[in-house]
C-alpha cells in the first residue's frame, strides 16, 4: 500500500512518480542549461559595431544641424579649391536632407571659402599649376582642355565647369597663368560655385522633406544611402574623364 495516499486510497503508479521526478530538473540540469544558453550568447554576432555605427551616424546628424555645420562647410570650400578633391556638395546636400536651419548659412560659407581658396590658388600659380596633377582626377589632357576653354570662353568656361567636369582649382590657376586680375577672379567666384551649391542644397532639401519619417527614423539608414549615393557619383565621374580625357591623349 502506499502510504502517501493514506488508508483505502488506490495505490499510485510508480511509473507516474518516476515521470514527474524526471521532469523536474535539477540543479545539475539548470547549470548545464544556463551554461549552453550563455554558450549560445557568446558565439552571437556582437551588436558593438552596430551601436558604433548608429553612434556615427547621430553624431553626423547632430553636427548636420548645430551651427558647427558652418565652419565645416567653409573649410571644405576652401579645401576643394585648393588640394581637396570632394565636393563641397557633400556635406552641404548633408546639411540640407537634415532640414538644417543653418542649411543657407553653410552654402553662403562654403561659397566663401571657395573664394578664399581661389586666391590663394591664383596668387600661387606658378607653384600650384605644377602640383594639380597630383590630385585625383586632373590629368595633363585636362589641364589642356581648360586653358582651351578659358581662352575661348574667359569666364564663362569657369561658371559651366562643373558640367565639363573640370575642378574650379583648375580654372583659378589657369586664369591667373593667362594673365586675368584678381578681382575677376573674386568677382565670378560665386557666380561659379553657389549655383551648383545652391541647386544641391534645393534638391536635398526637397528629398529631406519628402522622406522626413525614413530620415528621422534610421539614422544609419540615410547616412549610408547618402555616401552610397557619392560613391556611384564619382565612380561615374572618374569613368567618365578617363574616357574623355584617354581619347584625348590618341588624338594628340
């Protein structure tokens, strides 16, 4: 009889009780079970690297919309005048797709940098024409097609030159080599630069506004399809030259 059922109880089937006792687990069973759980943890990919992109990225917006963007902006004209090889439009159709309130400011410092960079080229020439070829790009084909052009257009061939493709740089060293002044130099400067600034900061500003929630919402997101977008521009950039500028040089 079993006793724990008490007197005139139906025996309990040892079976049943071997059962239950089996499906309790024990502390042995629970430590095996948090070790492979912990194992299993272990070998999972790290979310390190996704936080530190997600922290890049909000750092990047951040610096988009705080009035450090204006600084960052005309160092970078100046820069692309001189040695630099990235447009400005970058970090300006940045600023813009973030719906900045310093979006105008960056475009009007980014402009005046370009001015600044532009004299120092013009005033350096005889120094600066020899270097240009170092900088991505600028071949000897192209420096050729720009003082064709600038001897037969003068200034214009300077506000047209990003649709030939040829760097502002380019143009501000090749006029003072032909003999132009200064103050034209300064005078067609933002002419030259804020257009395409300004159309940049217009379409990326119509693409902030179109697709605020996906901008807003992932951070990471925007800032990839942003350089993403930079990447394809100039790979085509840079095929595009070489196809031009190599059928130049069989011609010559």
């Amino acid at each position: 009889m079993d006793r724990a059922r008490g007197a005139g109880g139906p025996p309990r089937d040892p079976d049943r009780r071997l059962v239950r006792r089996d499906d309790r687990p024990s502390g042995l069973d629970r430590n095996l079970r948090a070790d492979r759980t912990a194992e299993r943890d272990h070998h999972h990919p790290s979310h390190h690297s996704l936080d530190r992109r997600a922290a890049l990225a909000l750092s990047v917006r951040a610096l988009a919309r705080s009035p450090l963007s204006i600084l960052v902006s005309a160092v970078w004209g100046y820069a692309e005048a001189t040695r630099f090889w990235l447009v400005p439009d970058i970090v300006l159709g940045w600023i813009a797709l973030n719906r900045s309130r310093f979006a105008a400011l960056s475009l009007v410092a980014a402009t005046m940098g370009a001015i600044v960079g532009g004299v120092r080229m013009h005033r350096r020439a005889a120094i600066e024409y020899g270097r240009l070829t170092q900088i991505p790009g600028i071949s000897d084909a192209m420096l050729a097609d720009a003082r064709d052009k600038f001897a037969a257009r003068g200034w214009a061939a300077v506000v047209r030159a990003p649709l030939d493709g040829i760097p502002y740089k380019v143009f501000a060293t090749e006029s003072a080599l032909a003999g132009r002044p200064l103050d034209e130099l300064v005078a067609w400067t933002p002419i030259a630069r804020a257009w395409r600034f300004y159309l940049t900061y217009v379409v990326a500003g119509m693409i902030g506004r179109a697709l605020g929630p996906f901008v807003g919402r992932s951070e990471g997101g925007s800032l990839a399809a942003w350089a993403g977008f930079w990447l394809v521009v100039y790979l085509r950039y840079f095929a595009r030259l070489n196809s031009r500028y190599s059928r130049a040089d069989t011609t010559r």
